[in-house]
C-alpha cells in the first residue's frame, strides 16, 4: 500500500511541477498572471512585466520602467517580484520532494520520514504566498480595467498548491502509519 500511495504523491508532484513551470513562465508575460482585453489588444500582466499583443500597439514593458506613475506599475512590481520569489522556491522545494519520495518509492529513504513532509509543506506554503501575493497588482489593475481576470499562470499555481497540499498529507498519513 506504502508503494501505491508513492506513486500516486509522485503524479500528483508531477502535475504540480508542470504547473509550476507555467507560473515561472508568468514572469515575464509569456503566460499572464492576469489578463485583459483591451479593444482588439489582449493584455497579460505578468511578475515582471505587462505584454500587449494582437493590435497595433503591441508592446512589452517591464513594471520599473512604466512612463506614468500609476499605482498599477508600483503594486505589480512588489506583488511580482514577491510571488516570482515564492513561485520560484516552492519550485525547488518541489524538486526537492519529489527526489525524496523517489528514494523513499525505490526503497533508499525511510518510507514513514517526515522530512518528506515538511519538505512538502513548505513547498504548499509557498505556492500559497505566491498567488496571495499577486492579488496586490490583479487588483490595483482591476480598479483600473474591469476587464482584468486572473490568468492562467494565477489559476495553474493554485491549482499547484492544492496538489502539494493533498501530496503532503498522504506523506503525513504514510509517516503516521509507520511511526
């Protein structure tokens, strides 16, 4: 059973991985943390940058160097740079866990450890922080644009975090039962 419950943390850290690549894909606009359209312009707010493309005025501008002052470049530099930060460390927390529980699926590592679950916690926590933090700027942008939605990077980091969440409490179920 122990072996079965590995493999099914290993997929779901799996799936967490890939969507965590789709977050640190966010931080220059590439995927948006959260998007717009504008007219015929689709917007993506990214950690470290805003990109306009589809219309005449495609542009990509990095929050530090907006033209005017608005409150929108000052909240998405802090809320980016902070949810990059933690999208970026709950990544090799991440890393760090699935190597763990190969060892533990290959029989290297003690199956009941609960290193594996914090390891596992931290990186939940992490994600968690990561999109909190970005509604700093999602807002300061929708009081600025209604059309403002959160985007797919927003929605796969969630997504993540709630799988290294049921990831961590398997591993704190096979760690109870084997104590």
């Amino acid at each position: 059973m122990t072996a079965v419950s590995h493999v099914v943390v290993m997929c779901l850290l799996g799936l967490a991985f890939i969507f965590s690549c789709v977050g640190l894909a966010g931080a220059e606009g590439a995927v948006g943390w959260s998007v717009a359209e504008v007219g015929d312009c689709d917007v993506r707010y990214g950690n470290l940058r805003v990109k306009v493309s589809g219309c005449s005025a495609a542009s990509s501008q990095r929050y530090t160097s907006c033209d005017d002052t608005s409150d929108v470049c000052d909240k998405c530099v802090e809320s980016g740079e902070a949810a990059l930060t933690f999208v970026a460390f709950a990544f090799l927390c991440l890393l760090g866990a699935m190597f763990l529980v190969f060892l533990q699926l290959i029989g290297k590592f003690d199956a009941s450890s609960w290193i594996v679950v914090a390891v596992l916690a931290l990186s939940t926590f992490c994600f968690v922080l990561a999109w909190a933090s970005w509604f700093g700027c999602h807002n300061e942008a929708k009081d600025a644009n209604d059309d403002v939605e959160l985007g797919p990077a927003w929605i796969l980091t969630f997504i993540a975090s709630l799988l290294t969440a049921t990831a961590t409490v398997i591993e704190a179920a096979i760690s109870v039962k084997g104590s």
